[in-house]
C-alpha cells in the first residue's frame, strides 16, 4: 500500500459573485497500515541534564521515560546516552539496542548533581551518531534539560553542527524554568525537521517521550508537495498544521507554485493548511489546482512515487449548496486562528500593548473552548487575567502558548 494521499477546499461550492473569494484547502499525507509495519532503524542519542535541580521525581520519572525508550527498540537501532551536568558523561557510547540490560544499567547510573552546561553534551551526543549516520537510518539528538545553561553561544554552535550534520534535534524543556527561545532556536537551527517540545512536569515526562519515539518511525523518506496553481489563484499564505502548526508561507509560496520540502514521514502522517484566493468565476465547475505528492517508501529502495490530486471547486448560484462547509477543514482553520492569536498576544504583550493582547488571549479562549481544547483554553484566560491584572505573562503560560498550542491538530486513521 502506499501513501494515503488527498486534498479537499473548506466548501466544494462557491457563491457565483464575480469577485475573488478564499478558499482553504487541506492536504494530507498519511501511511496505510501496510507502510506503517515497516519502519526505519533509528541512530540516536539522549542527551540528558542530570543537573541537581533533577534531584527527585525528576529523575525517576526521566529514568523511567528512557527505560521505556529502549523497550522499544530493535536489535538494529543504535543508542547513545550523555549524561551532563556542568560536565559531560557518555554513559553509553552509541551501541546497538540488543543487549538491552546494558542499557538499563546504564540508565541507572544517571545521578542528579551540579550545575547545567548543555553545549559540550550536544557535541559529544553528536559525535556519537555520527559513528552510525548513513543512508537508510533515522538519526535524532534528544536533548532534555530543566535550567537555563551556560555557554549559549556554544549550544548555538552545536546546534548549527547538527544542521550541517543532517541530524534534527528534539529540545524538550522540563518544568518552567528553562529558556524556551533558546531550545526552540537550537532546535531550528538543526533543520526543518527539529522542533522543541514543553514538558510541564515530571508526570508529563513519559507521554512526551512516547510522542518523540512515535515520530522517530519513518516509513517514507524525500516526502515533498507540489501544490500547482491555475493562471489567476493566487496563495496566500501556508501552513503545516499536523504534526505541528508552523507558518511555512515565505519559503513555500513561489509564484504560481506552492513547493514543500517534508523529508521523512513518520507514522502519524503530515497536513498543510493553504489558503488559496480564487477569480471571480461563472457559474460552472473547475479545478484550481493540481497537488503531487512525491515519496520513497522505508527499505524499499527505487525510484520516486508520485501521487496527484486534482482540486475541484463549482461556482453555484444555488444558495443552499454554498453555505455548506467541511466542518473537519474548518475546525482545522478555528485551531490556527488560536494559536495565532496567542502568539500574536505575546508579541503584543511583549511591545507594551497590554489591552490588545488581553483581547486576543480571550478570543483565543473562546475558540479553544469552542474546539473542546480546555486546557489550553484556561491557560489563554488565566495569561489574559494576569495581564488586566498588570504582572506580565507567567513562565509556563508563555511556554503553553509558544508549544502546546501547535499540537492541537491530529490526525485522524487512514483506515477508519
């Protein structure tokens, strides 16, 4: 089976007006269940802040994350597991995954104690993949840290190390009292399939873990999507909203094409959100773009597969029939506008403008209660409420909104 692939507007009828009108359109990549049997073998390396603030809870819960990790790999993945404190301690250099009780002792072995220096950890985790790095393996650097650190130029360094080394790298921030800029930088500086992730307390440490390992599943690699437009629609803007929402508009709209880079996909699929601006039309049915999906599948060695979608739209004077909308398309779109409007509000918290941040954290709220997002939707009030109040946006409730609130979208099974 190959890759589920499909494309839908929010409305498959336009009123005739005459004018432009805004359509968004929705496009998803998914594995069936027959891809998804057959992934990648993964080449990776934990790094991990054994700093005295992880003295506790903190470390148990991460010992038992990463016990958790290594149960689920295979005898053909590679691990490597760095220890650092305001020194560096490579625990296990990398190895393959088969004598899992090595890696268990090892584990054990992490103790918490002294201050925090993440730079040359990053380096050494690197160094460590790179034994392994070639074609045909999943190489990640997973970084976990609780505190601001030193030397942060010389994380920065690394990080742009693990960019040119073709290794994405996973920032996970535990607790509040890191430095999320900075995880989210290193974390992009690593390429576009590195991300930063909030961790908000030690009870939190498995799950996340768990949405890491589940993204490390590649079963298709050179993923990349070609939306091409007809003469007169124009794109707006682009944003990938599964697994994360991120706004891709200026380096994915070129003209009359919109061109997306994916690389690997992971189990969970991937879905970009486009909003299209078409002309004025007659009444009558048309196709306003034609989408390409090009792919190679995990362990199966050829040349490119290419799927194409053609993107239908008909113009009605039939009032009833254009009221109708995708409801899935449009709570896609409800979801967007929220995270936009949080991180719109930071910023204008940021510049002082207090009573339009306020507006926009509480408009946030609303939507994200509409789309049965509640925490997320009481983190929104309770930031807006402090800001009326006059003391600022709290440590967590920004991390929430900068992190937690790009994950709302997921995907549903192909094969329900």
């Amino acid at each position: 089976m190959t890759i589920q692939f499909s494309g839908q507007f929010h409305k498959t009828h336009v009123p005739f007006l005459g004018q432009p009108q805004l359509l968004y359109t929705l496009l998803e990549a998914r594995p069936g269940a027959a891809v998804s049997q057959g992934r990648l073998p993964l080449n990776i390396s934990l790094v991990l802040d054994k700093s005295g603030s992880m003295y506790g809870d903190e470390m148990a819960q991460l010992q038992a994350a990463v016990h958790w990790i290594i149960d689920q790999l295979q005898p053909e993945d590679t691990i490597a597991i760095i220890g650092f404190d305001n020194r560096t301690q490579v625990l296990v250099g990398a190895t393959p995954a088969a004598n899992k009780q090595t890696l268990h002792d090892a584990v054990e072995r992490l103790k918490a104690s002294g201050g925090t220096t993440m730079g040359p950890a990053i380096e050494a985790g690197l160094a460590e993949i790179a034994l392994n790095q070639g074609p045909g393996r999943i190489s990640r650097l997973i970084v976990l840290t609780d505190g601001e650190t030193t030397g942060i130029n010389y994380c920065r360094e690394q990080a742009d190390a693990a960019g040119r080394q073709e290794v994405p790298l996973v920032a996970l921030g535990l607790g509040k009292d890191w430095n999320e800029n900075l995880l989210e930088d290193l974390a992009q500086r690593s390429g576009s399939l590195g991300y930063a992730d909030l961790i908000k307390g030690p009870a939190d440490m498995a799950h996340i873990f768990q949405e890491v390992f589940s993204r490390m599943q590649v079963v298709a690699q050179e993923l990349a999507l070609r939306l091409l437009l007809v003469q007169g629609v124009e794109a707006r803007k682009v944003w990938q909203v599964a697994p994360l929402i991120r706004d891709l508009s200026r380096p994915a709209v070129q003209g009359r094409t919109v061109a997306i880079d994916v690389g690997d996909l992971d189990e969970g699929g991937v879905a970009f959100l486009v909003e299209l601006m078409m002309p004025g039309r007659e009444p009558g049915r048309y196709r306003l773009a034609q989408a390409e999906l090009s792919y190679t599948l995990a362990n199966q060695p050829q040349e490119p597969t290419r799927q194409r979608v053609d993107l239908l739209v008909e113009v009605t004077t039939d009032p009833t029939a254009a009221l109708q909308k995708e409801s899935r398309v449009m709570n896609i779109v409800e979801k967007v506008t929220a995270h936009k409007l949080q991180t719109q509000a930071l910023a204008d918290a940021a510049q002082g403008n207090i009573a339009a941040a306020t507006q926009k954290l509480r408009a946030a709220h609303t939507v994200l209660l509409d789309q049965g997002e509640t925490a997320l939707a009481q983190n929104a009030l309770d930031e807006a409420e402090r800001l009326a109040k006059g003391e600022g946006v709290s440590n967590e409730g920004r991390k929430t909104m900068i992190l937690q609130s790009r994950k709302t979208i997921r995907l549903s099974d192909p094969d329900a």
